[in-house]
C-alpha cells in the first residue's frame, strides 16, 4: 500500500473502528516509552476524509503518541477506500503484516466482510486463506460470551475453540473448556474426546433400533430401544448385569427376575 508520507496533527485524525478490539493500556505506554527512545520505526496509515483523517492501520503508534503529549506524528496518507468492505480488508492485511489480531476480533471482521456482500471464497482469496480456515474462523463466534474471553485473552488456544464449537451441547461444551482451561485436556486430548462424542451422537440420532448379539451355542442378546449406539449398549448391559447380580443375591429364579425387570419398566412408562 503506498502513500505519501505527512507530518500531520493528532487533533486531525479521528479514530474510526478497527478490526483489532482490544488495547491493552500498559502495552500502549510501553510502546511510548520505545518511540521516545528509538523513535517512530513504521508511520500509521491513513486516508483524508474531508478535513480529517481516518486511520486504516497504526491506531496503537498513534494512541502511543498522544499518551507522549504529542501534537503531530508523520502518517502514511493512501487514497481513501472505496467501501466499508475495503476498510476492513486494508485493516486485516495491514494488522495481520504486524501484530496478529486475536482470533475473536479476526472472527468479528471476517463477519463484517461477510455482511458486506462478499463470499467466503471473496474474503479468502482478499485475505490469502482458504474458505475452510474462514470457517475455523468465525467457528469462535458460536461460542458462548465468556468462552470468547478466554480467547481473546489467549488462554484457549483458537485450534481448541473451533473443537469446542463442534459441541452442540452447552453443558458438555462448558465443562470440556473447564478441562482444556484448567490445563488436564490437551488439545490432542480434546480431539480425541470430541470424535467419540460426535460419534456416540451421531449414532444415537441415526442408530438402529435393535441390536442382537449372536453369542454362540444358540444364545443371543436382543436389545431394543431408539437410535442405539455402541455406548449404549454398553451401559445397558452394565445395568442388567448389575441387576442380575442383585437379583442372584436375592436367590431370583431368572423368570422371577425377568418378571421384576417388565414391572419395572411398565411402571416407569406410566408415570412418564
């Protein structure tokens, strides 16, 4: 992006929104106190906008400036952009050359490029990705608020959070992220975990209804019940193992037992 270089006033540049969300105060100073020592390394980019100027990229060097009491700073003036979409991607290029954003505030400006007309495809070919990372991307946008923190804060890593957004239940999700933040669920752990409960709910959505089990000597198990999955069957044979362990304790016969089992199970059916 060229541009002519300009001392302009500080008092002329108005802050437009930027991609980049969060400065972090302490970070600002400090960039201050290194422009005072070795002076100002890149200039900001910005465009004329009537008697103003807007800022594309440099928003930090020019909050560092006036925290040093300045009243001009040398900028980098481009022709101004020809849409709000245009903005956005001269922002992202630009930031993206620097410090990188976070991954929530790269979400909000691919969203905003999105909402700006442009396909995914559009916004990869701007941005040098590809449509899948833009997926991975705005993934972190279907996070609850809190979970969003924890990223943009650099305590969830963004691989991480696009495994959590996989999870369609929030409860599982949110202690899943407890594990993950509280450093006892890697990320290679995660992934593991996730593939065996992606896999058990999509077998208890689009499992049989009827398993039987050829055991071998003319025996068999026959279980029955809806969208039955591998875990399933497990836990539904633990159950009856542990009550036919009762049931032995109790000296049942097996008919005496599977007798209780039907009571059982008709009672609990009527009083759902």
């Amino acid at each position: 992006m060229s541009g002519q270089l300009q001392v302009i006033a500080l008092a002329d540049i108005e802050h437009t929104p930027q991609v980049r969300q969060r400065f972090d105060e302490e970070a600002i100073q400090s960039l201050a106190e290194s422009i005072a020592e070795t002076g100002l390394q890149e200039p900001p980019t910005v465009y004329r906008e009537g008697h103003k100027f807007r800022i594309i990229g440099g928003e930090r060097r020019v909050l560092a400036f006036e925290c040093r009491g300045e009243l001009n700073i040398e900028a980098r003036v481009v022709d101004a952009p020809t849409s709000g979409a245009e903005l956005i991607v001269r922002q992202l290029v630009s930031n993206s050359q620097r410090v990188d954003l976070n991954p929530v505030e790269r979400a909000h400006a691919i969203q905003a490029l999105l909402d700006h007309g442009l396909s995914p495809q559009d916004v990869g070919r701007k941005l040098g990705c590809t449509p899948s990372q833009i997926t991975k991307s705005l993934a972190v946008l279907k996070l609850p608020p809190q979970l969003q923190t924890e990223i943009a804060a650099g305590r969830l890593s963004a691989d991480s959070a696009y495994l959590l957004s996989r999870v369609e239940d929030h409860k599982r999700q949110a202690v899943l992220a407890a594990e993950v933040l509280g450093k006892t669920l890697p990320r290679d752990g995660l992934a593991r975990k996730l593939k065996r409960i992606i896999g058990s709910e999509a077998e208890r959505k689009n499992g049989p209804s009827r398993v039987t089990a050829i055991l071998g000597n003319g025996r068999s198990v026959t279980l029955a019940g809806k969208g039955l999955s591998l875990d399933a069957v497990i836990e539904l044979l633990e159950q009856l193992l542990t009550r036919a362990k009762r049931a032995k304790s109790q000296s049942l016969s097996l008919e005496t037992f599977a007798r209780a089992m039907r009571d059982q199970a008709t009672k609990a059916g009527a009083s759902t």
